[in-house]
C-alpha cells in the first residue's frame, strides 16, 4: 500500500493542479498542439561502396534554341504529358542595371522534338527571380518565384489563373524585414504568416490537387493549400538535422524542392540538412532518406574550397518523381555532383556523373524533370545548359 502524503506534498500538489487547469475547467481554448514527430528515428545508414555505376548517354543540344538565346543559369525545367518542355532560364542584361538584384527570369517553351515556340509570362507581375517550373496533371505550368514571394499558375494558352502569396509593394529595396525579418524573440525562427511566403522553391500537389509549396530559404516550412488556393495549413521549423543528419524530424534548413508520389506521401528536399524528408500530407513526419554513397572527400569542389572535413550524406538538391507504373525517386547533390536513382523507400538502386565543367560532367544541377524512369532533362545550372539524359543500364 503507497504511503498517504504528507499534508506539505498534498498543499503542493494542490497548488501544481490549479496551475495547470484554470483554463481548461473555465472553458477557456487553449492552443491546440503541432502534430509531433516521433521521438526515435532510424540512424542514418551506414556509407554504401556498392553502389551501381549507371550508364547514361546525354544529348546536349536536344532544344534547338538559336545563337540569340544563349542559356544563363538554368534554374529549372519541366516536361508535360505532350513532350512539352519549358525552361527556367536567367539570362543577362548586357545594356542594363543595376547588377545586384536585377531581376532576371525567363520562360521558354519548347516542342517535343525540340524546337523552339514561345516565351510565356513576358512581363507577368510575380515574376522576377523564379526559383522552379513544375507542370501539374492538367498540364498547366506552375512558377515558383523566390524573388517576389509567389507562385504562379499558367493554364496552357499562357494566361495566369492562380496567383499564391503576394509580391512586395515598391519601392525597389522593400524593408530588410519583409525577406528575412518578423523573427522571433531570439532572432532565429521567422514567424509563420497564413498565406505568405518568403523565398519560396517549389511546389507539388496530391491526389486531390491540394497544393504543396515548400517555403523556403528563409521560412523554413512546407505551406499547405486546398486546389482553390485557399490557405490549409504549414508545418516545419528552421532547425538543424544533427551530426549524421538523422536528428530533428520536421526541422529544415533550405527545404529546395518538393514531389509526392501516389501514396500522397510528400518528399522534401532538406538541403542544408542533408536529407530528404518524407511526410504524409498531414504533414506528419514517415521517415528520412539519405545519400550515402561514398566519395572522394579530397576532390576539390567545382566552386567553393576544399572543407577541412566532410561530412558521409551529401546534400539532396532536386526531387523528381516518375510517373510510371513502378515510381522511382531521381535526386541529385552540387558535390560530388551525381544523380541518383531511387526506390520510394529510399534505396539507391544506381547513380551517374560528377562535378565540373565538361561534357558529362554537371555544375549544380538545380531541377530535374524525369519524363520517364530512365530519361532525365537536367537543369544544369552553372554549366548553362539543359542536357537530356538516356539511362542505359545498372552495370559498372
């Protein structure tokens, strides 16, 4: 039999229940609380040596843009049902400034064999630094714009039908604020506004067209919208993933892109945290997934110096996810700059490339549209070019 309270603990005990239930007993609503992750997750897996070496053939003229349309930085590039394919390009403004923060974005459509159709979006009020081109079902192409917080809605003839967020008013230098201020009290986590974005990347949709946008570098948070655009919810925080990357589910440092397969299970590109994060549309944390495959940590990166000590997960940078009867999960990281293929739960079944300058090499792939399970158009960002690639097979 427990022993009865000393008539101290029973006053103290008295005093912590009427501390905790006020509220509660005079109807008063209190906050209800984020869904949690679970406490314990799988440890990062150990780094894979055996990983196959795919053969790949890449076609690097495959769009027939003409000598007036050079490539700048391609951000990104899609493919829709049609062979449709519509890049992301910044190009240059040779004859005008300023150069920091000019706005620079591009749209350009492109036949299935290639060649050359249109510019869409010339002049469209959200655009000015797109960040991704995502093609829905429906084929209508959708404009992830980091610069001026929105995202946007082409339908096929290339009129705008959705706007999300909303551009900053005038003048040219909007306060400071407005991309990385309204933080917390301890001048790290940015508060959360319904409906908003800062610096947005990317953007998918589920089963029943919900919209999915991850935002982004500074709010560190993945918005969640029904398929009229009407405001659903928002999960994550900015926070770290931990020495092996395996730590803090739901935390994001740069969520980059986003995809969902037809489970409705959302991927998330955690690219500063070494990750890809996998939740269900609820937003409740499934599971991590890592790129281990080993490398050379003495190769010098393209851009950048050599760090003093490296990491074993590299940094997932592109999510794409096929649409075929087996879905696949193709990715890719800036160093040791390979892409990777994927089963949804996360194996590497195989890998190709490397970082640099030459003909097979890439430098920041930064979108990957995956028309197929074994066709890629890489965005290859600071090569300036859009490569198609042929997977052959899985032998070394």
């Amino acid at each position: 039999m427990t022993h009865p309270f000393r008539s101290i603990g029973l006053f103290a005990l008295a005093i912590a229940v009427a501390a905790i239930t006020p509220l509660a007993l005079r109807g008063v609503a209190v906050p209800p609380v984020a869904a949690q992750a679970p406490a314990t997750t799988k440890p990062a897996p150990a780094p894979r040596s055996d990983v196959p070496i795919l053969q790949y053939e890449i076609a690097p003229t495959f769009l027939k843009n003409s000598p007036d349309q050079n490539f700048g930085e391609v951000l990104g590039v899609a493919v829709n049902s049609k062979g449709t394919v519509v890049v992301l390009n910044h190009p240059g403004s040779a004859t005008s400034g300023p150069l920091y923060g000019n706005a620079t974005t591009q749209l350009l459509e492109f036949d299935a064999s290639g060649k050359f159709v249109r510019e869409v979006g010339r002049g469209v009020y959200g655009l000015g630094y797109a960040h991704s081109v995502r093609f829905d079902r429906y084929d209508n192409l959708w404009v992830v714009d980091k610069g001026t917080n929105t995202v946007m809605r082409f339908n096929p003839a290339g009129y705008v039908t959705m706007n999300l967020g909303r551009r900053p008013e005038g003048p040219d230098d909007p306060a400071e604020s407005y991309y990385r201020g309204g933080r917390g009290a301890n001048g790290q986590t940015p508060v959360h506004v319904d409906g908003t974005f800062r610096q947005p990347t990317d953007v998918a949709w589920d089963s029943d067209d919900n919209i999915y946008v991850s935002d982004g570098y500074t709010n560190s948070r993945i918005a969640k919208f029904d398929k009229h655009g009407a405001w659903v919810t928002s999960w994550g925080s900015r926070g770290s993933s931990g020495t092996h990357a395996d730590e803090n589910p739901s935390q994001f440092s740069t969520p980059h892109n986003i995809g969902i397969d037809r489970q409705n299970n959302v991927y998330v590109a955690d690219r500063n945290n070494r990750r890809i994060q996998v939740f269900d549309r609820d937003g409740r944390f499934q599971r991590f997934i890592h790129l281990t495959a080993t490398y050379d940590k003495k190769r010098h990166p393209v851009l950048g110096n050599l760090p003093a000590s490296l990491p074993d997960e590299t940094q997932p940078w592109t999510i794409c996810i096929t649409n075929t009867p087996t879905q696949y999960l193709f990715t890719s990281d800036s160093e040791p700059g390979r892409i990777y293929k994927l089963t949804l739960d996360g194996t590497i079944v195989g890998m190709f490339g490397e970082s640099g300058r030459d003909a097979r090499q890439f430098n920041w792939i930064h979108g990957l549209a995956c028309p197929s399970a074994d066709t890629l158009v890489v965005a290859d960002m600071n090569n300036w070019r859009v490569l198609k690639v042929q997977i052959k097979d899985q032998t070394r």
